[in-house]
C-alpha cells in the first residue's frame, strides 16, 4: 500500500531530523542567540518510524537537522537503516545533508556503515567569507576536508548546496563553478526561502534561477542536462563538459506538484510540507503505546492531506510554523 496523497502524488522521500542543535549560526537561517528549540529522540525511536514507513513505500531516507553529526550514534543509525528493506527487497537509499564541519573522520565509517551519498552546505568558498556566513571561525579548511574525505570515500558524487542571497554572496556564484570543476563536486544552488528564524526574508533578497544561469554564463556557458520530473534541481553542464551544476528554485520555479517527500522532526513530529502551519505528533502516539497498524493508520491519514502547494510571495502568504533549522532542511 503506496502513501499517496489526494492530489495523486506518491510519496517515496523521507527526511529525519536527528536534532535541531547546530555548531554553525548561519546568518540568514539563524538568529545566532536561539539553540535547540525541541527535543531529540533515541535512535530505536526514529528507526520504528523508518522502518513503517519503508513498509508504506518510502526508498529513500535523507538525515538532516540541526546538523546532524552532532548526534552520537549516527554510523550505528545509518547501519541500522541499512537493513531495512523496501517492498521490493532492496535497501532503501540513504544520504545525509551536513554542514561538513565534523565530516573528514567521518565519511569512511558513514559509507562503510551504508551511507550512499552526502551533501554538504556550503554557501561561500573562501575562508574569510565562509566564516562571515557561518559566524564560526575556521570552519572553511574542515568543510572542504570533510568534502574531499567524502569523495575519497566513495561518497560519489558529492553535492554541495549554497543558498544565495543578494548583496551578501551571489558574487561567488563563478567561484563555485570552478569549485565544482575543481573538487568534482555537484554544486546546487538553492533560492533563499521564508524559513529563517530572524524574519529578513524578502523578495528581492532571492537571487533567482535565471540570475544564475546568466550569471554562471558569464564564466562559462551551461548546457542544461534532462531531469527527472520529481528531481527538485535542475541540471546544467559546463560546455566543454566538465563540472555539474543545479538549480534549486522553490521560489521562482516552485515543484510542489510532484513533490515526493515527508519529514520527521527531531521531536518525532510528521510534517508533510516545508510550510506546513502545523505538525502531526507520531511519536505521542507512539508513547502511548500505539501498535503499528494504529501508526500505519495515522501516518496514511496525515499523507493524505499534505498541502497541495506552498504560497511563497502571495499576499497572506502565513509562516511556517517552524524555520528550517528547527524542522531539518
Ligand atoms: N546542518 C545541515 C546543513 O548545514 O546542511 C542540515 C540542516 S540545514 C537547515 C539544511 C540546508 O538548508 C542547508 O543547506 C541550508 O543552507 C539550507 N537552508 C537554511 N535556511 C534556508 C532558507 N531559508 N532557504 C533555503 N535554504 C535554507
């Protein structure tokens, strides 16, 4: 029995946030005074929720946060998730999505425990700068030593995530372009959405799909590659076919008619959009004593409802009810 919704969109996509703690103070995603908000769940926990829901059709499982190798535990998780089966007998896919700062020690034991691939954030790439964003010192040489231990891994291919915002870094979007032809890394860049805890966004602060492109072109042309329709970038390569770069754009290109995904958050709520006003408690349910086949019943219930579309830039457009380092991005 595949989750489906009511608009027909199958969902296949599971993102847990393992904690909404973090070692990095972003700027434009965190006020820099807040630290965890909710509470986190022991491992067996998440891994109930996951292995329902792999039951229910999900096939791949992406860990978030918070950043989440703040989590102790994280490789025996990954093994454990690893050995989960999907109805049609294979492991689910696993990735993660980290700022990279704790990641070089880490990437060997992810991949051998099951890890399939790794994105790493990264919204400038140079020392000095990165440090301005992430408002920590010396996190640039562990980030890019966390990237390259990735790859070394066989993590392949790395993706990198930069979400730009005008004024601030949409000037580096050339040097992420030899970056990615550099490092051999995938690099994404992100439109800025409503999700900051400080309430700064704006639409003229999203540096868009079409910005990019042209601004990309500048250094170098882009020929853009095929997708698949429930991919949320789009994808370009270099003209002389060398180095991959993609295009997230909820804002300006929104995707939400095919999108695929839940999430879980640190706290064991199920939320089904992004911008979902509220959330739907799976884990009190659990600690009540709920059997399976009552989670299974809550879970096909919320899917069914999930929001048919976000409503970024519209007038009464109503916050989340969470931002993004609280939910798992
Ligand atoms: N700590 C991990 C990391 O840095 O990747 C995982 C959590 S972080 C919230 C996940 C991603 O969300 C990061 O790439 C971050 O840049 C992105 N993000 C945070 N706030 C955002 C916003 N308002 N709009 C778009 N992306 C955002």
């Amino acid at each position: 029995m595949p989750l489906t919704d009511n608009f027909g969109r199958s969902i296949h996509d599971l993102r847990i946030s393992i904690t909404d703690r973090c070692n990095y103070k972003c700027v434009y995603c965190r006020t820099g005074t807040n630290g965890a908000a909710y509470a986190e769940l022991p491992f067996e926990d998440y891994l109930r929720m996951a292995r329902i829901l792999v039951g229910l059709g999900i096939t791949k499982i992406r860990l978030t946060g918070g950043e989440p190798l703040l989590r102790k535990g994280i490789v025996e998780f990954v093994r454990d998730l690893a050995r989960l089966r999907t109805a049609a007998g294979k492991k689910p896919e696993i990735a993660l999505t980290t700022n990279g700062h704790l990641l070089a020690e880490i990437a060997q034991p992810l991949k051998d425990a099951g890890l399939d691939r790794v994105t790493v954030s990264m919204d400038a790439v140079d020392a000095e700068r990165f440090a301005r964003i992430t408002r920590v010192p010396n996190g640039y040489e562990s980030v890019l030593a966390g990237v390259r231990a990735s790859r070394q891994a066989g993590l392949d291919p790395v993706k990198i995530n930069c979400v730009l915002l005008r004024g601030f870094n949409e000037d580096q979007i050339a040097n992420f372009g030899k970056f990615a032809r550099e490092e051999r890394v995938v690099v994404r860049f992100i439109e800025f959405m409503p999700l900051e805890e400080d309430r700064v966004w704006t639409p003229e602060i999203v540096v868009t799909l079409d910005e990019i492109v042209s601004r990309m072109a500048e250094y170098l042309p882009l020929e853009e590659i095929a997708h698949e329709r429930s991919e949320t970038a789009r994808r370009y390569r270099f003209s002389d076919g060398v180095g991959e770069i993609g295009i997230i754009a909820p804002v300006s290109h929104p995707f939400c008619g095919h999108c695929s995904r839940i999430r879980i958050t640190s706290d064991g709520k199920l939320r089904t959009c992004l911008f979902s006003v509220w959330d739907h408690d799976l884990h009190e349910l659990m600690r009540r004593g709920a059997t399976d086949e009552k989670l299974i019943e809550f879970i096909v219930k919320v899917v069914e409802k999930k929001e048919e579309r976000h409503h970024i830039g519209e007038p009464g457009f109503v916050p989340a009810s969470r931002t993004m380092v609280h939910i798992g991005g």
